[in-house]
C-alpha cells in the first residue's frame, strides 16, 4: 500500500511539472516569435533616448509607441494565431487592444491573456456555426463574426481586463521593488536555477521577468530582471569544473560545451552536465544568487531581455557607461567562480562518478517516460517509441526536415546542424532547419525531429508529417537512424516503386475491408473525424452527412465530432474515420482507437455499412 502511495504521489507531482512545463511553453510561445521586436525596441531605447549612445529626439518618439501598441499587439496576435491560425490572431489583436488602451501601463500581460481568449472564443464560434450556415454565406459570416467578437473581447478587455491586469501588475512591480529594496532578490535564484534545469525557464523568463522587465525598463531605462535567468555563469563555471575535474565523455566534451554556452547562449546544453550530479543543483544555486548579488550591488540592468542568454547578447542590451558594463562583467564573473569552486569540491569528493554523459541523458530519459506512464526497457530506451527507421518506412516521401523546440533556436539549432551534416556526409539532397513548434505547418515530405515531451504538440500541428522524438537534440542515436532510412529509400525508391505501388494499393484495399470487419460497434462512444489544413472542409461535410445519416437510423447515444489528431482520446471507445494517409498516422500515434480508412471522407459506401452494423 505505501508503494502504491508514493507511486501516486509521484506521479503527482510529476504531472503538476508537467503543466506548469505546457503553461511556460504557451507563455514563451507568444514571446518567442517575436522577440526581433523586443531586440529591435531594446536597441532603438540604448541607442536614441537621451541618455543613449547616440542621442536624437527625433528617433526616441518610436520607443514609447512600440512598447505600448506594438509589443503587446504582436503578442495578442501571437496568442491568438497560436489558438486558431491567422483569424484567431486577427481577433486576438482587436481584443488586445481594448487592454492597452483600458491601462497606463505596457499591457504584455493583458496582451498574454486576450490573444488566446479571442483565438479560442473564435474557434469555438466557427466550430458552433460553420455546420449551421447556408451555402454562400460562408464570408459574410466569417467576417462579420470576427469583427463582433472582436469589439465585444476589447471593450471586456478595456472595462475589466486592462484594469485587473494593471492593478496585479503594480502590486507585483511594488513586491518586486521591495524585495530589491531589502536585498533579497538573490534568493530568487535559488527557485530560478533549478527551474531553469528542469526546462521551466521559458515559464520564468518570458511570462514573468520579461514583462515586469519591460515595465521597469520604460520608466527607469533599465531592469535588473533581465539579468535573472539569462546569467550565463552558473552554467559555465560548471562547465568549467567538469573541464578540469570531470571524467571520460563529460571531460572530453565540457570544452565545447562551455564554448556554445557562454558565446551562443544556448543554456541547455550544460543541463545534462548537472543531472548527472544532482548535487550540482548546489552549484548553479550558489552561482546565481552570487551573480545576482553583485549586479544588485553595481545597481545593474539591461534595456531589454537578450536572446540568446550568451555574454554577446547581454552586453549589447547593457546601457552606455563604464560602470554598467564593470557592473555586468562582476556579475557574470562571480557567479561562475563561485559555481565553478562548490562544482570543483563536489567533484573532487566523487569518488563514484564515471563521467558518463550518455548515462545520464539516458537517466533523464527515463524519468521522464516514467512521468508518463510509459515502459521503459533495461538500455533505458522507450519501449512505446519505435525506432526511426521503422517510422521512415512508412512514408513516401522525405525532401524537409525540421527540427521544433519551444523557441525555435538554441538546441533544436544545435541538433538541425548536427544532422544537416550528417545528412550532408551521406550524400542526401535534403534541407534540415530549425522552428518554434508554433510555427510549423503541415505540408507533403515534411519530417518533423523534436523532443519527447513536444512530440504530441507536434503531432498536433502537422498531421500529415512524418515524426520522430528524441530525448535530447545535442546526442541521439536516431540521427543516424534516420540517415540511414532516408539512404535506404533513396536507393530502392527508384528500381522498386512500381510494385512497391501496386502492392501497396492491394494491400491498403485489403485494409478498407479489414477495417469494417474488425471495428467493434457495442464498444463505440465517440466517432472522430479527423481533419487537419488540407481537409478540413471535407471532415466537417463528413461530419454533418454521418450525423444526418445516424439521426435518421434512430441512433442519438453516440458523440460525432471532428477533431485533430493530437485531440484524439486513446481509447478503444472511440472510432477514429480519416484518410489514408491521416489513417497511417493515427495507426502510428495510438493504440486503442479503433480506425475506419475511407477514400473519400464525403459520404462513402462505408458510411451505410457502418450505421447498419451500429443499429
């Protein structure tokens, strides 16, 4: 019984990181795309304020209109077009609107909260009507429909929105001054450090340091927040302490790693490095309240949040004056040494320690299907994932392959260059890039590479693509994998593609049948149509025709609705009907769901087979 309890405790817990890990990937999903925009700010306020390297009243006038309407609109817009594509970002920014004109202060969080509202409020809106509006109607109620709820989210926004928000947004801009007045911001850290590792940093960075960043900045010219989380020095004094005092592959690759951390700013690549050694959560801890003490002291800030955290970013956003930049380099400097001794001392005293970085990547690995339930065998590879080269097999074709992170930048960077040259090597004519998740679109020959906690997200955005989740972008076997599925079918494609063709078809004509046969009616609750960019007419015609159809039979107990794929309920209760190629896909992601493949999903012959055998 206390082994059961602690197992659910710490699924539990685990499930309430989990969320919070979604909510920051949300949050940083609206900032991240625009964070040239805040760049762009920060440079024309260092440059052109009075106190700027190159004073000009004439170019300050842009610094207060761009962060009142122009960041927060391009986040409401975000929101929204994150929800519900570019009509949900066109109502996301009307109803962002009524915040910003609603308050006196920059309304990023406002912004954060209305840009998703409108985008959902409009989806679910066309949801409701699209089944019930006349044939050549269509326009004039999508555009009339935006419009109305858009005006109705702005003055809810003006008259009660804009208002709450700037009333928390001051009480959390006095809390913050009052920790700041009283010496305690250093503490912070010890709450920021770990979190970053246990990839909440976006939650952090960009939904709570960023904006209250920007409001102290506007008014003071600067913001010690934005030195918070972007500080590169606990990391690298880590980094430096393995260089020195690691062992085998964490010695041999901590050189690089520190390179890429400290000039790149891609802060994830020393996390491995500290799960290795949990002890190590010392080390960053005591190196951020450090840094965090001495930029307090220097009374040091920056104009604007850098991306990447790496010294180069942080240096451009520091304001004109020797002693900001003294300021900054202490700052940075004493965290890493005081990261770099606590990380030396716990590495000295390991007597234990292999220096496996692999063993540890495979660890957090594990943790981390654990938290989801999934099998994990002795190697610690997931039992549930297939392999690369079996997922390959099922495509057709492969000419794109993106990489997708949170922010689209740092390490899916790292891993796109890493199998841009591996694919190069292999003599493979493919381009291989890199994307926020939010950006990606669904297109033919796309092959998505991202990590095990995105891939249903990713799932999500590009149905039709092929997918592949790896636990860690900077070393995965199935880059190789992949090279070799890809020379596979590049090979054989040619010579064999005409009975490939015709067997296939044989064989997937075979499946129609099959999949009638084999469907379980007394279990079906729900009956999901699936639909994605390229059919999501057909799938709501679909819908309506089935639905008409069953009404007529006299059948009312079971739910008909259309759905993307990542909205797909994995249970044998449910009856998922698609394409052929919407159908591999689902075969491949879930393992209950009972799938009928239809040619057509308009009216087929299948439809009639199917509500028979239901009555």
């Amino acid at each position: 019984m206390k082994e059961k309890k602690a197992s659910t405790e710490v699924k539990e817990k685990t499930s309430i990181k989990t969320k919070l890990q979604r909510f920051g990937s949300k949050l940083s999903g609206m900032v991240m795309p625009n964070i040239g925009a805040f760049i762009a700010w920060g440079l024309i306020t260092a440059l052109f304020m009075k106190s700027g390297w190159l004073p000009n009243a004439q170019l300050a006038k842009m610094i207060t209109p761009m962060v009142t309407y122009l960041l927060p609109l391009l986040i409401g817009f975000t929101g929204g077009n994150v929800v519900d594509g570019h009509r949900g970002g066109v109502v996301g920014a009307i109803s962002t609107m009524g915040v910003i004109v609603g308050s006196n202060i920059p309304m990023f969080i406002g912004a954060m909260i209305m840009g998703p509202l409108g985008g959902w409020m409009i989806k679910k809106f066309d949801a409701w009507a699209q089944p019930r509006t006349k044939q050549g109607f269509e326009m004039l109620v999508n555009n009339f429909s935006a419009g109305i709820l858009g005006m109705i989210l702005a003055i809810i926004g003006f008259y009660g929105i804009g208002p709450l928000v700037a009333t928390l947004s001051g009480a959390l801009a006095v809390g913050v001054n009052w920790i700041i007045a009283h010496n305690l911001l250093p503490l912070a850290n010890v709450v920021i450090e770990p979190a970053k590792i246990l990839f909440l940093n976006n939650a952090i960075n960009q939904g709570i340091l960023t904006p209250l960043g920007i409001q102290a900045s506007a008014s003071a010219g600067k913001s010690i927040l934005f030195l918070l989380e972007p500080d590169p020095g606990p990391g690298l004094g880590v980094l430096l302490a393995f260089m020195f005092f690691g062992k085998g592959t964490a010695k041999s690759s901590a050189s690089g790693a520190a390179i890429i951390h400290f000039f790149g700013g891609i802060h994830e690549i020393y996390f491995p490095y500290v799960l290795m050694k949990p002890a190590l959560f010392l080390s960053v801890i005591g190196g951020g309240v450090t840094g965090t003490f001495l930029f307090s002291l220097f009374g040091s800030g920056l104009k604007a949040s850098p991306s990447p955290g790496s010294i180069i970013s942080i240096l451009l956003m520091t304001p004109k004056g020797l002693g900001n930049y003294l300021g900054i380099l202490a700052g940075v400097t004493g965290a890493t040494v005081v990261s770099f001794l606590i990380s030396m001392v716990i590495l000295k005293r390991d007597k234990s320690m292999d220096g496996d970085l692999a063993a540890s990547q495979a660890a957090m690995s594990n943790e981390k299907a654990s938290a989801k339930g999934e099998a994990v065998d002795a190697s610690g590879t997931q039992a549930s994932t297939e392999d690369a080269k079996a997922i390959l097999a099922t495509a057709n074709e492969v000419n794109h392959i993106i990489f997708a992170c949170d922010a689209g930048m740092g390490s899916s960077a790292m891993g796109a260059s890493i199998l841009r040259d591996k694919v190069k090597k292999a003599g493979l004519d493919l381009s291989v890039t890199n994307t926020a998740i939010n950006n990606l679109k669904d297109e033919p020959g796309l092959l998505v590479v991202t990590q095990d906690e995105l891939a249903s997200r990713a799932l999500t955005k590009t149905p039709s693509a092929v997918h592949v989740a790896v636990e860690n972008f900077l070393n995965s076997p199935k880059y190789d994998e992949i090279v070799t599925g890809l020379k596979t079918k590049e090979v054989s494609g040619s010579d064999t593609a005409t009975t490939t063709d015709s067997a296939t078809k044989t064989k997937d004509n075979d499946q129609e049948t099959s999949d009638l046969q084999d469907i379980d009616v007394s279990k079906i609750k729900t009956i999901d149509f699936i639909h994605h960019d390229q059919n999501v007419g057909s799938a709501t015609m679909g819908r309506s025709i089935f639905k008409d159809n069953m009404k007529k039979a006299g059948i009312k107990d079971i739910k008909v609705q259309h759905i993307s794929v990542g909205e797909v309920d994995d249970e044998d209760s449910v009856l998922v009907i698609a394409s052929r190629d919407t159908a591999k896909r689902i075969k491949l992601s879930f393992k209950n769901v009972q799938v009928l493949v239809v040619d057509s999903l308009i009216d087929p012959p299948e439809y009639d087979k199917l509500i028979s055998e239901m009555k």
